[in-house]
C-alpha cells in the first residue's frame, strides 16, 4: 500500500507509525506485492467498472483511501490532471472555511453624505455591497423601511450603488460565452440580488404562464419584480398541445426573448436568467423599495463609485455566517457563490477582491493541508473553466487533511447525501444510490460539464472504516457515466476486509439517475453544471 503524507496530520501519521512499527516488529507484514485478498477482490470490482464501453477513448482517474491513515487502498491514474468541474468547490469551500472562518458574514450597507434636516436628505443616499449572494428583494425592502424609519422622506441626490468591493470583472476566465444567459453562469458583483433561496445571485425567475385565450401572448411575470429587464415577447398561448416555451436573455443586454408555445390550462413555464450587470439590478430593487416605503430620490443611479470616507450609516444588513451558507453552497452546488467567496477571500487576505488574489490565496492554504500544486492549475472557485487541472490524489489528499479541522463537521455536514431525498440534505445527489449501501453513507462534491464528471467525498464500508475517495472521468462521448460513479461509490460502502459477500467482483447494479431533456443529470427544477 502506498501511504500519502500531509503536513497538518504529520504527527498524528507519524504517531501510528511508531505504534504500527512496535506492535508488530516481531512478525511478518503485508506488502505492497501481497495484498490483503478483500482489497484484491475490490481491485478487481474496480477494475470492472471502469472497463465499462462508456469510457473507451476516455480519460478515468480514480484514488480510494483509507480516511484516518491516508493509505491508498487503490488507485488509477491518481495523479493525471483532469478537468473536475465542481469538485472544484472543495478546494474553494476548504479554504473560504478556513481563510475567513465559519462565522464570516456579508454585510449590505446604506449611507448618507450630506445633512438631513426635515425629512429631507441634501446629498445623496449609498447602497454599498459587501458581497452577499444571498440578499433577497426582502432584504432590500427591509433596508429601504429603515431609511423611512430614519426619517428621510426625500433625497435631493442620486442614489449611488457602491460594488467596489470587488473588480468589475463579472465573467470567470474561460467561462464559454454561451453559458452567460444562464444561471450557472451569473455576473458576479459585490451588490446584486437572488431571486429565491437557491440564492442564485444576479438571476431573475421569469415566468411564462398562458394567456385567457388561445392566439394571445403568454402572461410573463418576474421574480422579484423588476423593470432592470425588457421582456420581448413572442410567445403564443395554443389550445391544446405540447408547452414548450424558451426563454432566453440576448448577450450584452437585459432584453429577455420568450418564443415557443404554452397551452391553455398548462402550469407555467419558468426558468432562471441571468442579468447584464447585477450592480444596476440590485439598485433598481432598492430603489422601487425605497418609493414603497415613501422615500423620493430625485436624482439619478450611479453605478459603480465608491462610498466616501465618513459618510453616515443609515441601515444595515447581515448575511447568515459562512458556515450555514455552506448549505446552499455545497448541497446545491452554486457556481456564483463560489465565486463571491474566491473573490472575498483575495479582498479579505490581500485588499484586493480579484479572482486572482483570491485562488492565489486559496492555493496557499491547500498546499498547507496537504495538496502538491505544482501538479494542478485553479483558475475560477466554482470550475466552470475548462481549464482547471486537478489530480484525482490530490482531492483525496486535501478530503484527509481537512478532518483534523475544526471547522471540518460543518463543512462535511454541507456535502450532498446520497439517495436522501430532502433537498437541502440529498443535494445534488438526493436522486442518486437510493436504496443501496451507499444510501445516507456517501457524502460528495459532484461534478459536470460535457464529457466531464467528477465524484468526491467519504463513504463508510461495511467493516465501519471511513474511506475517502475521487473519481474524475474526461472526454467521454456517452450521455451520462454518473451510474459509473455510482457503482464505485456503493462497492465502496460494501466493501469489507474480512472477505465474505460484500467483497464481490461483480461491479454491483446502480439506480438510474433521472435526467433533464439535455441529458444533464440533475437533482431539483433546474438543469445544472454540478
């Protein structure tokens, strides 16, 4: 067996070495030529999944090991980088975790320049975004009812939407400019809004639901209820038939075309956009707020400047701590909150909220835990980039290293539950290894992009041993290989080595996975790069 060293549990590895070495100087060990006849059986087990035809021509790395030593168990292709999609959250989430702590909070504020006498504000009134993905219409009519609360009923100035918290950079490097009308691919600002509690920031629900009569426009509505977008509607309301409606932003505007059909009597057809710049969006919310609660700002938006030193506070919000933002996070895989946390961890360490100030520092404290980066490249925190390499050895190195954290049971809590079915604890996997072994056992990261698939995490075996485990396919041309991933997961759950039925080399059968039209498996209402 190979053993991996990593520099956070060094003393503890070096410990059950000695212990290991004393106990048993006197007889004969096992060695790497002779192994145990379990792990032979799961070699071979293995070894029959992965000679699956889906994976012809591809690329498949996968790496077991034993979760408190760090023992590799088995491995193929361990150390070729592959792309891992949203296994790249791990590394994100590992280090947000410990960089700005669990208890790390967004906070929203709005201030005034200017004296405010009479119910009037002479100056101008400051929303300034402190990164929060999570801040909801609600949020910004609850800061618009404390500026009323304040006593302010008019400002004779603009309202001044203050994002410099981070670069105006909005798009991750190598982000393919198809995926920018859709939600996995949101404009990242330090000042935006979510739609709902997927926190989806910078998106808006739209929603298309038929007209009274066969021959009229569809009724759309949006959520939250904005005018930041111009709807472009060419839809048509039909009297019986097939609803299909697409709904779509054009690049480099806020124009949503809706085309297609929706009958009469069907439920109506929503689905996520992404917006042209959040910044813009989120000062719109606020401010329909503010007229709500009686507050007139009689001068224009501005976009984009810095809050001045001194101004006055007026109201604030919070965001939840880091530590139960994980859940969203993690379980539902949001691409736009780690790349909010990429960039707060550069602004946090460094003053400077960029991407690359933020992976510089994340892969700081992976290689502390344990991870070679010389033998990966990190280029976003979420791995929409095709252009991320990461070593399926090195995601079991870190998945090691990080449970001699202290912060490591809510992080671990945050993983995605195989085959459980609650949303918020299942995640992205609620839909997978029902009814096996591997059921409410397996906790990992997903991950998928076309030809790209990655699996990640912990599993329990049937002797009680808790494993880590990485599997990352590339450049297959079938569908899904997620039932693969799934077959490796539940022989890791099965797995004893004391031998006996749970050791089997017949690769175990594996629910199928539902899938969206688009063939890309999904775990909720939406489809998904997970």
């Amino acid at each position: 067996m190979q053993h991996r060293r990593y520099p956070r549990a060094l003393a503890l590895v070096a410990l059950a070495t000695a212990v290991a070495t004393a106990t048993t100087s006197a007889a004969p060990t096992a060695t790497a030529e002779s192994p145990a006849p379990a792990d032979t059986r799961l070699s071979a087990t293995l070894d029959a999944i992965l000679a699956d035809a889906r994976l012809d021509g591809a690329q498949a790395g996968v790496v077991v090991a034993d979760a408190t030593t760090g023992d590799t168990i088995y491995q193929r292709n361990g150390d070729r980088r592959l792309i891992p999609a949203s296994n790249t959250k791990l590394l994100t989430s590992a280090a947000a975790m410990e960089l700005l702590g669990p208890g790390h909070r967004f906070t929203t504020d709005v201030l005034r320049t200017g004296a405010a006498r009479g119910g009037v504000l002479t100056g101008d009134l400051h929303l300034r975004g402190g990164g929060d993905p999570t801040m909801l219409a609600a949020d910004y009519d609850a800061l618009a009812a404390r500026v009323a609360a304040s006593g302010i009923r008019v400002v004779t100035g603009g309202l001044v939407a203050d994002d410099t918290r981070y670069d105006a950079t909005r798009l991750g490097p190598d982000w393919t400019w198809d995926d920018e009308p859709y939600y996995y691919a949101a404009q990242v600002s330090a000042l935006t809004v979510a739609p709902d509690t997927d926190y989806d920031a910078g998106t808006v629900i739209v929603a298309a639901a038929p007209g009274k009569a066969a021959g009229q426009r569809p009724t759309i509505s949006l959520t939250p209820s904005t005018g930041y977008l111009r709807i472009d509607n060419r839809a048509t309301t039909v009297a019986t038939g097939t609803t299909s409606v697409s709904i779509e932003r054009e690049h480099g505007t806020n124009t949503v075309v809706v085309t297609g059909q929706i009958a009469l009597g069907a439920t109506p057809s929503s689905d996520w956009v992404t917006v042209w710049e959040p910044t813009g969006y989120a000062a719109d919310v606020f401010r329909t707020a503010l007229r709500r609660h009686g507050v007139r700002v009689l001068g224009k938006t501005v976009l984009g400047r810095a809050t001045p030193a001194g101004a006055t506070a007026v109201a604030r919000h919070d965001s939840m701590p880091l530590a139960e933002l994980m859940v969203p996070f993690m379980k539902l895989s949001n691409n736009g909150h780690a790349e909010v946390l990429t960039k707060e961890i550069g602004r946090v360490l460094s003053g400077s909220g960029t991407w690359s100030a933020g992976i510089s520092a994340i892969s700081g404290y992976v290689a502390d835990a344990g991870m070679d980066t010389g033998t990966l490249r990190q280029r976003d925190g979420s791995g929409l980039s095709r252009r991320n390499l990461v070593p399926p050895a090195e995601f079991v190195d870190l998945l090691v290293a990080v449970r001699a954290e202290p912060w490591f049971d809510a992080w671990y809590a945050a993983l995605p539950v195989a085959g459980n079915a609650e949303r918020f604890v299942g995640g992205t996997l609620r839909s997978r290894m029902a009814g096996t072994p591997a059921a409410n056992n397996v906790r990992a990261k997903t991950g998928s992009l076309t030809g790209v698939s990655g699996l990640s995490g912990y599993v329990t075996d049937a002797d009680g041993r808790r494993l880590v485990f990485s599997v990352v396919l590339n450049n297959y041309l079938a569908s899904s290989v997620k039932n693969l991933e799934d077959q490796i997961a539940i022989t890791l759950a099965s797995y004893t080595a004391t031998g006996g039925a749970a050791a089997r080399t017949a690769p175990p059968a594996a629910p199928e996975i539902p899938r969206t039209p688009e063939g890309i498996e999904c775990s909720w209402h939406k489809p998904i790069t997970c």
